[in-house]
C-alpha cells in the first residue's frame, strides 16, 4: 500500500536507465546499423534517426516522469481530497498543437531525406540482385560478372541497386550501408548504396519472411579500392580455367550428375540458371546463402544432403558416393 | 443437470428452457453469460498463446538454437501471432464489452442477443478449427500476415486452413460489431445522452464501426488466397500477372484498423479505470471521445505504412510517412487527459489502477516507438527487425493486455460477487510489469543491431546471445505472471472477498446493481440525468449539467413487465455448420473427395437453424 | 425476425427499429466487400496473359437483358411491401413471388453466362481477369440466392399467419426489400464497372 512501493518505481526506473545505457556495450554486433552508419545513405537514414530518438527520448522523459510525479504527489493520504475538475480547454489544445508542430518539423526532413535515397545519382555502378530461395544473385550487366551471395563493390562509388525476385517475396539488406528495400517478383525495386572505406566485410541478410530458410538466407558486401574491384571484376568476368589434374575428375561428375540442369560454369557446358553461377566459386569466402564458410569439410557436409543442413534448400540430395563428394569438392574449390 | 424443458412454442422444436448446467450455458442467450464464455476462451488460447511464445524464446534463447525446427517454428510463430490478435486479445475485449455494455447504458440485454450467441459458437468453433491444423497436418505457416506468394504456394497445408480459419472468425467478429453498434446506439437508459455515455461505451462503438468496414476487406483477401490455393485462381499467381502487393494492400487496408481494434477498448478501459481511483472526474472528457474517433477515422489512412519497403514509390510513401505521424496526435491527446485524470486526484493504488497505469506508462513507449517507424528512411532500416517487435509488443501486451486485465480486475467483483485478491493481484501485475519489460525491452536493442524477424535460428558471432538470453528468462516470467492470476481466479471463487454492488466507489451505472447483477440486470430501467450519474447520485456533486435531462424519444424504459430473451438451441447449431462447410474446402484442397458434399451439409445446417431462428421468437412468452 | 421484445415493444434512443438499423450497418459493411472485389477486378481485368479479353467475352446486350430482370424486381419488392402496408397478405404474396421469380431469371441467366464463358475458354483458373470476374459476380449471384431464400421465406411466414399485426409484418418486408434492393444497386455498380466501361 504505500512507500515501499515508490522506492520500488524508482528501483525498477533505474534499473531500466541503466539496461539502456548499457545496451551501447553490448559487444560487437556486425549487423548493428545505430552506431555503424559506413556509408553516406547509410548515415542520412541515421541521422534523422538520431532526431527523431532524442525527441522520443526527451518526451519520453517528460511524459513517463510526469505520469511518476503525479502518482507520487497524489497518492492517497489521510485526509486528501480528489479535486473536482473537468478539463482545460486551452491545455487541450495546446497538448493538440505542440505535438502537431514537433511531428510537423519531423516531417520536412523525413521527405527531404526519403526522397534523396531514392535519386539514382550520375556514374553509380549498376547491380541487379535477384532474390530466390534462399540465396542472391549478383549480376553487373555493364561487366559482365554474374556471381552469387558475395557482392563486390568499390569504396566511394554510389551503386544502384535493382532489385527482384523468382519466386517470393524477400528483402534486400545490408544494414550498415543502407535501409532495406523488398524484392518482390513481377516488379523491380531500387535501393543506393555506398561504402566509406575498401577492404571492409559486410553482413546482410534477407528481411522478409520467404519460407524454410529465410534465417538461412545471408549476404556478405566486400568493399575494394577502385583497382582491387576493377580487378575482382575482370577475374569474375572470365570463363572458368579448364580443370586439371584431379580436378578434372569432379569437372566430369559436375558435368554428368546433374548439377548442370540449374548451375552454370562459364567455360564448360553447364549453363542451368536457377542455382548459383559457380564459375568462380572458389573465390567466395561463403556459400548456401553466406551460411557455410567456403571449406572443404562445410562444402562435403553441403553435398552430402543439402536440406538436411538447410531445410527447404531447393538442391536436392544427389546420393553421390563419398569419393564423388571429395572430387567434387577439389574441383569446386579449384575454381578460383 | 437441467435438461431442456418443453414450452409452449411458436418455433420448430420445443425452446430450451435450462438456466444452469452445460445445457444452460450451450443455449444461453444471456450477454452476462456469454461474456464469461468468451472471457474463459481467450483466457485459455492466452494460455496457450503464452506456451507457443515460450517455445518460441526457447529457440531463440542461444544462437543456433535447436527446440524447434524451421518448420515447427515457422507454425509456431504464425500461430502465436494468429492466436494472440484473433483469439486473444479481439475476444477478451469482446467478453467486457458482452458483459458490461448493457449494464453500463441502462438496458436489460444486447439489441440481439441469439446474434450474440451465435458471435461467441463461431468464435469458438473458429478458433478450434484454425487449432484442428496442428493434427491434420500442420498449422499455418506462412506467417499472421500471410505475404502472397509465399502463401499461396506453399505446399504445408496450414495456410489453407489460415484462409479459412480467419474467415469464420471474421464472421463471429462482424455480427458482433453490428450487435454492439445497434445496442450502443440504439438501447441506451433515457437520459443517456452519447456525450453521457461511459468512454469505454464510445470506444466499444467505434471499435464496432472499424470492425465493420475492416473485416470484410480481409474477407476478400481470404477468399482470394483460398481460391488460389484450393481452386488454382490467378489472384496472386505470378505467371497470370497477380499481384503480390495487391494481397498486402487487402491485408493492411483491414490491418491497420485492425490494431486499433485491438487497442480502443482497453484504452476505453482505462479511462474509466482512472476516475474511480482518482476519485475524481475524467479530465477531457469530450477530447478523449473525439480523440478515439479521430483515431478511428484516420487509421483508414495509415495502412500502407506497413509498406514502406514495398517499393510504391516516394509519394505514396511520405503521404502515409504523414499521416502516420499525424495519427500520434490524438493518441497523445489522450494520454495528456489521463495524466490530466490523475493529477489533484487522491489515488489508491488498487490492482485495477496499477493495470492501467501499466497500460499508459508501456503505452507511451510503443506510441514513441511507433512514430520513429514512420520515418521513412529510418524505418528502411527498422523494418521487419525486432525493434518492431519491440514496438507492437509495447502497445499490444504492455497496451492492451495491461488494459485488458485492467478491466477484469475492476469489473471481476461485478462479474462473480467477489473480489480477487488484492496482494496476488499486485503481485500478478508486478511480475507481468517485469516480465513485459524484460522480455520486450531488449528488443528495441536486437532489432537496432540488426536481427531481423521471423527467423528460426541466428549464428554465432552477431552479438544478440545476451539480450536473447535475457528475453527468454522474461518470457518465464511473463508465465509465472500468468499462473499468478489462475491461483487469484481460484482463490477468489473459494475464499474471495464478498464484493458488494459497489466495491470501489465507482462513477458508472453498472455499480448500482448488484453484483452479480439479477437476469434482468436492471429492477427499473434508471432515468439518467449526467455523465457519472451513478456518483452524483451518491454525492449530489455541483456539475454544470445538472439538470434533469428531457426524455429522450425512444428509451422511455420499462413498462413495470420485464421480458428477457429466451435461450436457444439455434445459434450454437447455425455456428456448427460453419466450420463443418470449411473442412469441406479443406477436403478439396487435399482431393481427397468427399469435398462438396460436406460443403452442402455445413450450409444446409447452417441455412436451416438460421430459419428456425428466424421464426422462432426473441422471448418465449 | 424474432427480437421482437426489443423492437416492438421498447421504444429505442433513435426512435429506429433495431433491426433495421442492424441492417444498414450490415449493408455498410456489405459496401466495403464488394468495393474489394470490384477494385481487384479494376487492377486485372486489362491483365489476360491467357484466355479471352472482356472486350472479347461479353455479351452486353444479354447482359443489359438480365440487369433489366433485377431492376424490375426491385418494382415488385416495392410493391410487395406497399401490399403489407396496407394489409393485403394476397398481394404481398403475388409481390413477393414475383420478385424472386425474377431474381431466379437473373440467377438462371447468369448461369448460363458463365458456361457460356466457360466453354469460350474463360474460367475461373484462366487468367487474372478470369479469377476476378467469377469471384466478383459469383458472390453477387450467392447474395442474390440468400435474397431469394429470405424472399420465399416471407412468403411461407405470411402463410402461417406469422407477418400478422401488419405492422410487424411491414417491418420485416421491408427489412428484406432493403436487402434486395442493396443487392440490386450492387449489381448496377457491377454492370456498369465491369461490363459498360471499356477496356483496352
């Protein structure tokens, strides 16, 4: 009934104060976009963030202290009488008009800002990202590169990102270089983005529920001096160098298991378009949508049966011996 | 066990005529009583909800988390949210608004009270059904929200029952809404002017309207996903040119009012909670009722904030980046009244009050949350992550739950004739105050480090390990909460303090009668001469408004004889009819045969009682 | 239909019959499901990436015919309650029959519009546009069809004497006729939306 209570809304405030504050430590979140914008869309969107948090913030003191003040002032006590008012006509509207002018102010830089992102700026890199369950595909139509779940893209460059999809509806994110936009089939979505510095890793992952493995469907962006990326571009550009030695073992169950029907390896006959270009898979540093990392013994696990590691993968399970697994696996890693 | 008597009839069959008994409560027609079988319902699918959540921070307490698998995660996290909206929160607010609408304007029943019954059977039946999934084959699994073309190409077959779960309970909600419109509207005492109706009245009408003009929408959408899915329809299908965004447009158009539903009637709660425990009148009274109207109207206006990421383009999406921000004005209208409530008041900190300062204090949180989504840019990057997770578990669970709980323990005495505990009832809200708070708080945090939502599983190395943790031992927590009330609910009915008709000194009419209140509700329909007639009644306190008000055409109350509705057997057997017609679509979508002809008995008994319904009369004399 | 305690007895805050307030709020209700259907037929009926274009399919002079039915029975649902009004069971009975009689030609044309159109290559799983139109005029036609059913209903009540004191029986006449007129001006909006305005 009485004090022990307020001591405990105090407690309880201070403790939440304290939950917050300590949220800023909470360790290296790679994924984190509050305090990592690392490029500039990524930093408009998060400086009206910043506004609009401390304005919530600071109504929120207000507000929450005023409702804690006014439970403390009036508290029953002996003696105390309710007043007897009805309301305040002009408080009324004023409570009306002050938040329609903050939310009103809020608003110009909200459009301003929205409507930056969304200009395609002069000399962007151009990428279409296709989404499929659940894994992207990467092409630069003006380069001729072709590759999947690794982007690639030069520092300081604006790239203008078209984004769509094959099947469902999924949603294209990099959180520290940009916001998200969904890739919807039957329609073409754009995003910007841009990276501050080269030789940086990104993690993204889809956003939009798509089935089975969404949690499963990640992305990585690695950032490059304009040298490394034109460089990165003309290997990935390149056919396949033909395999040899033990290599060209797997080359040949690669060709005759059926992995042709939906991957393509330019420079061999394998030109299926529904899975991953694996031309230079050897390359990457993840595959299976960025969730295995690019080793032999991930990549045997991979091929032994896929939607068992991945539920609802559209790779099926082969059935392939173990030896057809290990030259397999040489073979992949060999494409470089 | 009263068995069903004979009568003389008018009807087919002879009328039911039991009052107690399994029988009593199956052809009840009483909204006392039918308020109880929905409050007991959604109290048990909040239970069940509850466990679905457990399971569902168990998964994700640890990164890689190993309790359920993607498909059974993906069924539990669609159930939960199905569950928590459709057959929780929606029918909770319901079974008050049963209970207490007629006893708070003055009237002896709702406008129709077999309609009334038959709203409760299919909701009960509705929620069944969509459960029934979990045995035959799965549960929905496409997610609450049920996106296009995820949803109508998935091969579990939950999603079927999705499209017709919903739909029969959209059929419960509508003939509700138009149950409670015409008795709001059209039953109240003389003297009952609308500018004297209790706020928890206004916002139960204008809950009705949404409900109205929202569910239909959902309607069609339904049918159109359950056309493609069982009838191979082109709606959504990409390669005849459907439109995925068109489900969305649907969707949202209902879903926005949606929550709105969901969340005027606690907010009506409260601000009938509030006055009794200031002992002092609503402040704002009018702004408040204009406030929830404008929320209701504008709310039409919002949807598409729901699809800043879709891709319409930068004028759609800062004309509802305007709008939505705009909708935060009368929301904090309403919340500066209920300060306004409190302040110069003497305020007793009974477990009703402390739901209901639960419900402003979370309120404002996910209100400011709320606003930073409709920042256009900046939501780019919220979106689908758990911050929104964050933002509608604050207005959903620390809002309306609050609120709702709000109201059951304020009404309870008036309910059952006694209190629940006034200890257990503090502890009750503590725990779940904590609880909330522990387990949604950190939310805001993931979702600005970057976990999205509605997935299964996350790896290591994204630094979400601790909050997660810390989430799942909250949720525990919000159980205990949980249980907490259950040991209340049953020590109240064994030992609970007698409540009397007016245990807290209360402002409205419903605290004039006793508690629980006759049949009849009402000895004499009252003659109402103010807002908060009951108190002035009590204290003869100086108001502008004090005059005897002129009898209002209409409502010139009872003539000395009170008639009251007759129970009966047709709402509950029209109900049954209903899902029986569903497991028929059902039938088709497996072609297993069978299909059609299950189709036709579930209409035929559905056409049927409603015939015997229609002849039969309201009150058996 | 049977709240009559309510309704009949009790004066109401509106001086409005319940049940006739219940019925615009349903009718309200009835607007915002129809102007679903008609939008998602106004987004795909220019979409036929199979099968035949509406330009193609409809019949409008036959169309035009079976919307003139309707339109004439909302007449005859007029003076099915005029009869009741003024105390005339016979009359209201002849009305009532009328009225559905016409409804069922309107029901009988459209079914043979759409096997029509069926053995055209139009179905329901042929193209967007096919999707949109059955579900659209299929749900007006299943509105039609309950219509039909209350309609044959009052007949049987008026037999057996249950529409009796006339002003009972006037209230839920007219209950039903603003049902069926309700249905009738959807199917208005309908013809004209989906049969009149031309398409590309």
């Amino acid at each position: 009934m009485g004090e022990p209570k307020f001591r405990r809304v105090w407690l309880g405030a201070a403790l939440a104060a304290l939950v917050f504050a300590l949220s800023g430590c909470a360790g290296d979140a790679p994924q984190d976009f509050l305090n990592h914008p690392e490029g500039p869309y990524a930093r408009e969107a998060d400086s009206i963030w910043d506004i609009t948090f401390f304005i919530a913030v600071a109504i929120f003191v207000l507000v929450e202290g005023l409702l804690v003040f006014t439970l403390v002032r009036f508290r029953h006590k002996p003696g105390r009488q309710a007043q007897d008012f009805h309301g305040n006509t002009r408080l009324e509207i004023a409570l009306t008009l002050v938040p329609t002018i903050i939310l009103a102010g809020l608003a110009v830089p909200t459009i301003q800002t929205l409507f930056d992102v969304s200009r395609e700026p002069e000399g962007a890199l151009q990428v279409t990202v296709t989404a499929k369950q659940f894994w992207w595909e990467y092409e630069y139509p003006d380069l001729g590169v072709i590759t999947a779940n690794e982007m690639h893209i030069p520092e300081d460059v604006p790239v203008f990102v078209r984004i769509e999809s094959d099947d469902v509806i999924h949603s294209f994110w990099v959180p520290r270089l940009a916001g998200t936009q969904d890739a919807v089939p039957g329609r073409t979505n754009t995003l910007l983005l841009q990276a501050d510095e080269p030789d940086q890793e990104y993690l993204g992952q889809c956003k939009e529920f798509c089935g089975l493995s969404h949690a499963n469907m990640r992305l990585k962006v690695f950032t490059h001096t304009q040298a490394d990326f034109e460089e990165w571009a003309a290997d990935q550009a390149a056919d396949a160098a033909p395999a040899t030695g033990a290599a060209a073992e797997g080359e040949q169950i690669f060709l005759e298991a059926g992995c042709v029907n939906c991957h393509a390896i330019r420079g061999t006959e394998a030109a299926g378009a529904t899975a991953p270009d694996l031309t230079h898979f050897g390359s990457r540093t993840t595959f299976a949508g960025a969730i295995f990392d690019n080793t032999e013994k991930d990549l045997a696990v991979w091929l032994r049966d896929p939607p068992a590691v991945k539920p609802g993968a559209l790779m099926p399970d082969y059935g392939l011996t173990e030896d057809q697994i290990q030259s397999l696996v040489t073979y992949l890693m060999s494409l470089e | 066990m009263a068995m069903a008597g004979t009568v003389a009839r008018r009807g087919l069959f002879a009328r039911p005529t039991a009052k107690t008994g399994v029988w009593g409560w199956m052809t009840t027609v009483d909204h006392k009583k039918i308020g109880i079988l929905y409050g007991v319902t959604a109290f048990v699918f909040f239970l069940i909800g509850g466990l679905e959540a457990i399971f569902i921070r168990l998964q994700l307490a640890g990164p890689n988390g190993k309790i359920l698998d993607a498909e059974l995660y993906n069924q539990f996290f669609t159930m939960h949210g199905l569950t928590m909206i459709f057959l929780v929160v929606m029918p909770m607010g319901v079974a008050l608004m049963n209970f207490m609408i007629p006893l708070m304007i003055g009237a002896r029943d709702v406008a129709f009270p077999r309609l009334n019954a038959f709203s409760y059977w299919v909701f009960l039946l509705g929620g069944l059904f969509l459960y029934s999934s979990f045995f035959l084959g799965g549960a929905p699994d496409g997610g609450w929200f049920g996106y296009a073309p995820l949803s109508t190409t998935l091969e579990t077959q939950g999603m079927t029952f999705y499209s017709l779960g919903l739909q029969i309970l959209g059929i419960a909600s509508l003939a509700g809404a138009v149950n409670f419109i015409v008795t709001i509207v059209n039953m109240r005492a003389p003297g009952m002017t609308m500018m004297r109706l209790p706020v928890f009245i206004w916002m139960s009408l204008v809950t009705s309207f949404l409900l109205l003009f929202a569910m239909p929408v959902i309607a069609v959408a339904l049918f159109q996903l359950m056309f493609d899915r069982v009838f191979d329809a082109n709606f959504f299908r990409l390669s005849a040119g459907g439109d995925p965004i068109l489900w969305q447009h649907l969707f949202w158009l209902f879903g926005h009012p949606e929550v709105y539903i969901m969340i005027l009637p606690a907010m009506g709660i409260v601000s009938d909670v509030l006055p009794t425990f200031a002992r002092k009148p609503l402040f704002g009274y009018a702004a408040l009722v204009f406030a929830g109207i404008a929320i209701g109207v504008m709310g039409w206006g919002v949807w598409a904030h729901h699809m800043f990421a879709v891709g319409l383009g930068p004028v759609a999406n800062s004309a509802f980046a305007l709008s939505t921000m705009f909708i935060a004005v009368p929301t904090g209208v309403k919340i500066f009244n209920w300060l306004g409530t409190l302040w110069g008041g003497d305020i007793r900190f009974k477990p009703p009050l402390l739901f209901a300062l639960g419900f402003v204090s979370m309120f404002i949180i996910g209100g400011l949350s709320g606003v930073t989504h409709a920042i256009v840019p900046s939501d780019a990057q919220q979106t689908d992550t758990y911050y929104i997770v964050a933002h509608f578990h604050y207005v959903l669970f620390g809002g309306a739950i609050f609120g709702l709980f709000a109201g059951l323990y304020y009404w309870w005495p008036k309910f059952f004739g006694r209190m629940l505990g006034d200890g257990i009832g503090k502890l009750h809200f503590w725990l779940m105050f904590i609880g909330f708070n522990l387990t949604f708080g950190p939310m805001h945090i993931l979702g600005l480090q970057g976990q999205p939502r509605r997935t299964y599983t996350y790896p290591e190395g994204m630094g979400w390990d601790v909050w997660n943790f810390v989430e799942t031992i909250g949720a525990f927590v919000i159980g205990l909460s949980a249980l907490t009330f259950l040991v209340n609910v049953v020590a109240s009915r064994r030992r609970g303090q007698e409540a009397g008709a007016d245990p807290w000194d209360g402002r409205t009419l419903e605290w004039s009668i006793s508690s629980p209140p006759p049949e009849h509700n009402f000895d004499e329909i009252p003659v109402v001469r103010d807002r908060d007639d009951f108190w002035h009644r009590k204290y003869r306190e100086n108001v502008p408004a004090g005059e005897p008000a002129p009898v209002i055409a209409g409502g010139a109350g009872d003539h000395g004889h009170i008639h009251l509705p007759s129970p009966s057997y047709f709402p509950l057997l029209a109900a049954i009819g209903i899902p029986i017609a569903a497991y028929g679509v059902v039938l088709i979508g497996r072609e297993v045969g069978g299909g059609p002809i299950v189709i036709a008995a579930g209409l035929l008994l559905t056409l049927l009682s409603v015939f015997g319904w229609a002849i039969e009369p309201g009150t058996e004399e | 239909m049977g709240t009559h305690e309510v309704a009949a007895d009790h004066h109401t805050s509106t001086g409005l019959d319940n049940t006739k307030l219940a019925m615009w709020g349903f009718l309200g209700s009835e607007c915002l499901f129809f102007g679903s259907l008609i939008s998602t037929y106004l987004l795909y009926r220019n979409r036929v990436l199979s099968g035949p274009t509406p330009h193609e399919i409809y019949d409008i002079p036959y169309t035009s015919v079976s919307s003139f039915v309707l339109l004439m029975s909302s007449l005859t649902m007029v003076l099915a309650l005029a009869a009741i009004q003024r105390g005339d069971h016979r009359g209201l009975r002849v009305w009532l029959l009328a009225t559905a009689f016409l409804g069922m030609t309107f029901i009988g044309g459209q079914i043979y519009e759409f096997t029509t159109f069926v053995e055209e290559g139009l179905k329901l799983q042929t193209s967007t546009f096919g999707s949109s139109f059955f579900v659209l005029t299929g749900f007006h036609g299943a509105h039609v069809t309950v219509g039909i059913l209350m309609l044959l209903m009052l007949v049987g009540m008026s037999l057996a004497g249950r529409l009796d004191p006339v002003s009972e029986g006037s209230r839920k006449v007219e209950l039903i006729g603003l049902y069926w007129h309700f249905v009738d001006i959807v199917w208005i909006v309908i013809f004209m939306i989906v049969y009149l305005v031309p398409t590309n």
